[in-house]
C-alpha cells in the first residue's frame, strides 16, 4: 500500500504523540505509526514526573528555583558532557510544556512536589497517581479528537531518502501488508531507546550484557536509531546506559520495596551474606556492585521496624503479595530462617549484621560509607529480598539540534527528518536525572513537531 502524508511519526510513545498533536495543530496531515499492539511505550509504565522549574507549585509553596539551576543540575548529573544547548531548551521550556499537557491535552497534575536525586529543588510535577497512564490516555483522547492516526501493529523499518539525501518516506511492515509512505514535508523519529535491544547495549557498552534484565516495555529496541545511522545520521553518547539496581531477578521490573533502601533502612549482602556496596550509593556502581556478586543477584535485608517506618504494606501491598508468591521476598522470625530461604550464608550473614547494627550505633560506616544509617536491624520478623539491577534509560541516540533536526556524520542538517525522545542523545550525558526525561520528551516532541510541519 502506497500512502502520502505531510508528516509521518515513528512511535506513539510521549515524544511522538506530542509531536504529532503540535504537527497537526499548526495545520499538517499527519499519521503515526507504532509497532506494538498498544500505544504509550516507555512513558505509559514510567512514573511520568516532570521537572520544571518556577512552576505553579513552587509558587504556592515558596520553593525558589531557576532554569538556570535546572540547567546546572542536569549537567552536573549528567558529568558535564550533555549538549548544554539542547539542555537550555529543555529546561526553558519544560514548564510551558507541562502548562500545555495541562491546558490544551487535559493532563491532571496532583497537587505536590517531588524531589529527585541530582536536583537542588523541589521542582518535579507529578500526574495524577503518579503514573505515564495519565500522560498517555490524555494524549491519546487529544489525537482522536484531533483526527490523527495511529496505526498500531506497524512497524516502520526503512527511511526513504532522494539523491540529495533528503528524507522523503519511510517503509513499514503492517499485521497483513507493507506500507510505503511518502512525505511531503518530514518524518518525526521518536521510537525510544534500545533498553530492551541486548545485542545492540552489549555493541556500545559490553558491561551491559544479558546478565542485566531491563525495566523498559519490549518496543525499546532501538528501530529508530538504527534507521537513522543507515541513511547518515550521527550519534552520541550510545555508551551511557542507565540501570536501575533493585528490580525483579524474573521480568527487570522496577520493584518499589527499594522504596525501604532510599529511606535507609536495607542492608545489602551477597549469597555469602557479605556487604559489598554502600546501599545508597549512584545507581551505576550499585548495579554494576551487584552484577558481578553470584549469581549477578543481591540480598536485601529488613527488619520490622524498618518494613513499618517504609510504609511499604500501606504504599505497595500487591506488590509485596507477588513477591512473596514468586519467592522472591522472604519473612522470616529468625535471620538463620530468612538467609536459608535464599541459601545465604546465615553465619556471615549474622556477622555482618552485627557489625552493621554497631556502625548505626557510632553513627559511622567505616566499610562503605553508607551516608544514613537511621536504624539498626535487630527486631523479627526479618525481610530478605532478592533483587537484581535492569536497564532504565539508554541516554545516547540520534544527534539532533535545537530544533529537533537530525544531524549527520559531517555535521550537516539531514533535510525531512526529525527525532524527538529517548531515541535522541547528547541530552542527558552520562546520566539522566529522575523528572528530566518527562520533560526532554515533552519539550523537544513539540519543537520537532512544530518545526516539521513548517
Ligand atoms: P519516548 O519516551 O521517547 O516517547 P517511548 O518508549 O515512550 O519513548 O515510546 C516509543 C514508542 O515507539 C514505543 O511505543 C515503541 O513501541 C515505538 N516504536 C519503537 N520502534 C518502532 C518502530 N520501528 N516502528 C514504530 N514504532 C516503534
């Protein structure tokens, strides 16, 4: 099937469905293609918080902020080597965004702040029940109104270019037949990142290997990056890849009893029932920490007080009931009962456990430098969790510039394509910071949108 559309977009994830909802807006045809059987990719499972800074909650709580401090959180978080003029777009115009997710797609806000790690302020939004569903199911109802397309189970593969180089279509692979569209004006690539994609991460970061799950939907191979660097596109930064440490040793999801560890209350061992990392260290070296233990697994230990002060029934009951169904997490009215549930060395582990309980009593860690110590573990019943570190976020993709345009290996504007999202690079550095990529894909899917259907 032959088709011609103004704009294509590759991807129905938050960057594409902004993009597609700008492009539409200022007057284009535009259709959009996503390869799984559901919309919102990443973004749909992803907590969503979005940071702005001076935005409507700070005013009301009198939290001072800047973009200009922004801008300096994102850097420093991301070791100084993101593109800072990409950075400056995003943070000088993440709160017009989330204004525009509010006022012209519908997206609820709830009505507090969060604060990530790596930012100075309290300036992150968060959607209603904290959650991407908000973002994507608004998105969704916006595009229908507004008559766009979205195909779903189509997968584009191939970006067509003329002599001069200039992209003008793409080819996909629907459920029973091949499509090639014809552009009249741009394609808009926002397929996501390549956490899912294991071969691709082992190319550009052998760390990254299958002993790592990854937290991301299955979608996040990686398609748009690939199809980009075939036709001369350059990229940035592919080796920076973002793990998360605590996440289900059978799927790689992202597990909220490490909400326990962040308050400071876990102690973290190994299959011999010894520390081997500060429990709240970056989350590169914990997961790289815990990769190379047995089994590329770790152990996380609680007690009751802990359990209690974590609100981890309250806040992630059904959680905790598939944990304990699938044997991952063990409660248990002895430590030796706990450890030999998992087979961990119960004498070590006892140990170790002492040994921890006396540097919260000195107030002092002198083997990792665990920066809070606010309680011992020494009350039953006793909590073990197994948990292993998975792929978040794949910061390196598609170089592009201010206006979203896509770059080429001689620095050159590639005419006809634009790339918005995870799929990019060069904004986030070695490291994104918690709330940064809501914004990033927000922010730069309606710049590529807007300037595409110019
Ligand atoms: P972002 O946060 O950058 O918007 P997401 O992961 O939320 O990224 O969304 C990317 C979307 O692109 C996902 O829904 C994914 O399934 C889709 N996608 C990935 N590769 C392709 C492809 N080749 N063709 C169509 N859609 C794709």
């Amino acid at each position: 099937v032959t088709e011609t559309h103004d704009i294509v977009v590759i991807g129905a994830g938050g960057a594409g469905l902004a993009a597609a909802i700008e492009a539409k807006a200022a007057g284009a045809d535009v259709i959009v293609l996503e390869k799984m059987p559901l919309a919102g990719g990443n973004t749909l499972i992803s907590g969503a918080e979005y940071a702005a800074s001076n935005n409507w909650l700070q005013e009301k709580e009198g939290i001072k902020d800047s973009v200009e401090q922004h801008i300096e959180d994102t850097l420093k978080g991301g070791d100084n080597i993101n593109n800072p003029e990409l950075v400056r777009v995003v943070a000088e115009n993440a709160l017009e965004g989330a204004i525009w997710l509010r006022d012209e797609v519908g997206v609820v806000w709830e009505d507090e702040l969060m604060q990530f790690g790596g930012h100075t302020a309290k300036r992150s939004l968060v959607p209603l029940g904290a959650s991407g569903k908000e973002i994507i199911t608004k998105q969704l109802k916006k595009a229908k109104e507004m008559n766009i397309p979205i195909l779903l189970n189509t997968k584009a593969t191939v970006l067509i270019t003329d002599t001069n180089g200039k992209v003008i279509g793409v080819e996909a692979e629907g459920e029973d037949k091949n499509y090639t569209f014809n552009t009249n004006k741009a394609v808009i690539v926002a397929s996501g990142g390549f956490g899912s994609n294991v071969e691709m991460r082992v190319k550009y970061n052998p760390d990254i290997d299958n002993a790592i799950l990854s937290t991301n939907t299955t979608g996040s191979t990686g398609d748009g990056i690939v199809m980009a660097e075939n036709i001369g596109a350059d990229l940035v930064g592919m080796e920076h890849i973002q793990t998360y440490p605590i996440c289900d040793p059978l799927t790689g999801t992202l597990l909220y009893f490490d909400d326990a560890r962040l308050y400071g209350h876990t102690v973290i061992v190994n299959k011999e029932g010894k520390r081997f990392v500060e429990e709240l260290g970056r989350r590169d070296v914990m997961s790289m920490g815990i990769k190379a233990q047995t089994g590329s697994v770790c152990y996380e230990l609680l007690d009751q007080n802990g359990f209690d002060a974590s609100k981890l029934q309250e806040n992630h009951g059904p959680e905790l009931d598939y944990l304990f169904k699938n044997n991952l997490l063990v409660k248990a009215d002895t430590l030796e009962e706990a450890a030999a549930f998992f087979e961990i060395d119960a004498k070590e582990l006892k140990a170790t456990v002492n040994k921890y309980n006396s540097y919260v009593k000195d107030g002092k860690d002198p083997e990792f430098n665990k920066r809070m110590l606010p309680s011992t573990v020494d009350t039953a019943p006793f909590y073990i969790l197994k948990a292993a570190p998975a792929v978040h976020h794949t910061m390196g993709g598609i170089k592009i510039n201010t206006n979203a345009q896509v770059i080429n290996k001689d620095g050159k504007v590639i005419e006809g394509l634009y790339a918005a999202g995870e799929v990019t690079g060069g904004i986030h550095g070695t490291n994104r910071l918690g709330s940064n990529a809501l914004a990033d894909i927000i922010v730069f899917g309606r710049v590529a949108g807007q300037n595409a259907a110019k």
